[in-house]
C-alpha cells in the first residue's frame, strides 16, 4: 500500500495515511521516510493505528536509543500518561504539561533533551485532553532580522520549579524543596541545531533572562512563547483511541488541554533520547 503524508495546516503537522503496524517494523525503509517528514513537518499522526506497546517501542528503536526509565508500565520503553495515581505514582507532575513544553530542558544530569516522543492513544478523556503543538522552528525564522540579532546572545535559567509554580502557585515547603532537588539548567534561547536550523527554547521551564530584569525577562519570554503558539499557528490534536502521534521535541513545543483528575485519559509514551545539546 502507497503511504501519503498529508499537510495538516498551520505551521506544524501531517497525517500518514496507509501504513499498518507490522509494517513499522516489516520495512526498513520507513524509519528514513519518517524521520525525513518529521523533519519537514514536526508532528505526524497516525489514525487509527492502534500500536501495541511491544511494537511501539521495537519501532522507536529503529529511530534511536529508547529512554528505559521506570514508567509505571510493565514494557519497558513505556511511559503511562495518566492522572490516575494507581496507575502513575508521579501523576501530580503531570499537571505541568497543561503548559507549553520542550522535553528534557531540566534534566537530573547532563542528559540531552529528547529527540523525538510518540503517544498511542489507550484511553481518552469525555472533556478536554487534546494535544497541542506549535514550531519553534517557525517561531525563529519568523523573527524578523533585527530580532534575530538583538536575541542571539541572550541566555535562559530553566528550572521544575518554574513549570511546577504554573500549576502549583502557593507549594508547601516540602514541595518546595523536592523541585529544588533538581538542578538548574542555562541554555542559549536560540537554539542552533546539528542541521543548521536554529529554533528558539521555550516554555513553562523558561525561568528568566540571564542578566536582564525579572519584569523585562518575563515579558520578553512571554512575549516570544505567545507569538510561537498563536492559534493559527498550532495544530491541535482531538484523540481518538488508537491514535498514535510522534513529534520532534527538538523544533516542536507542546502542552495537553486540561482534564479532570478522575478522567479515564491514558497515553502511552516512548521517548527517543537525544543526540545533540541545546547550543
């Protein structure tokens, strides 16, 4: 069967349309053509795919080095995205993904953020828990030049603790210390990639501008994060069961719409380690 890749709109996205499962692993030549439209498009989707967590994984593999941390999921490669603390005992850090992300900017240790995650759709929430995505590719080449000149230098803190206050403005002393067990990370806020593109680094853990004032800090970061993900530039993904998408964490921040804790909501996630650092 002929696989078509189709442009979704807006700056990000496309759907792959005629590829089944066991074709994933069945022909070699997909991971290339994949990667190539990743590439091009950042998001892709896949309707209707129906994984299996053994194939998911097996497949992501193909792509890079899988991240094999504990995932509450007993494949390992799995990560189960879910508020439900029975099946996912870190579930109250997930609500910071309600905020624009990159993966990985605060690690534990010198890891590179992720190259690439994948989520099959388990479960869906009745209200709420759509998947939205904006480049910050695009928001770099629409920077016009002065921009581009005035933001090179420029250095950002991201820290946990600044997603997490998102979420939790008034946090006990024992949260508070628990987020400041993870380090700091600085990174340039352009982002100059191994191909040659350069992206800006955005997002909840964008804590403030190294060497500028808080109030001018946020309002620049803000500024920035708000024209990247402006509603005609985001591609909005409504799941379906099944559904599968994977996205370039290098170039693409993302955030879920809300969902209440009770929600039935469950994604599973693979991650593809990185291979570059944010320079």
């Amino acid at each position: 069967m002929t696989i078509t890749i189709d442009k979704l709109g807006h700056e990000v996205g496309a759907e792959v349309i005629g590829l089944a499962p066991d074709r994933l692993l069945a022909d070699d030549s997909i991971p290339a053509i994949l990667m190539t439209a990743l590439e091009e498009y950042g998001v892709l989707v896949f309707r209707d795919l129906h994984l299996d967590p053994e194939t998911q994984v097996a497949f992501c593999r193909k792509l890079g080095q899988v991240d094999t941390s504990p995932g509450h999921h007993p494949v390992e490669g799995i990560y189960r995205v879910s508020l439900d603390t029975s099946k996912n005992s870190s579930a109250s850090y997930l609500r910071a993904t309600f905020d624009w992300h990159i993966d990985g900017c605060t690690p534990e240790d010198d890891a590179y953020p992720q190259m690439a995650t994948m989520l099959t759709a388990k479960a869906v929430a009745a209200s709420g828990g759509e998947t939205e995505f904006a480049s910050t590719y695009k928001a770099y080449e629409n920077l016009t030049a002065q921009e581009k000149l005035t933001l090179a230098p420029l250095r950002v803190v991201h820290s946990l603790e600044a997603s997490q206050r998102l979420v939790t403005a008034e946090p006990t002393p024992e949260q508070l210390s628990a987020w400041r067990e993870r380090p700091t990370k600085e990174h340039p806020l352009i982002w100059t990639h191994k191909s040659g593109r350069r992206s800006l680094v955005l997002g909840a853990s964008t804590d403030h501008v190294v060497d500028m004032s808080p109030d001018r800090s946020r309002a620049l970061l803000d500024g920035l994060l708000a024209r990247c993900a402006a509603p005609e530039r985001v591609y909005t993904h409504q799941w379906s069961v099944g559904d599968t998408v994977i996205w370039d964490n290098r170039g693409v921040i993302h955030r879920a719409a809300p969902y209440p804790a009770d929600s039935p909501r469950e994604m599973l996630r693979t991650t593809v380690l990185g291979e570059e650092p944010i320079r």
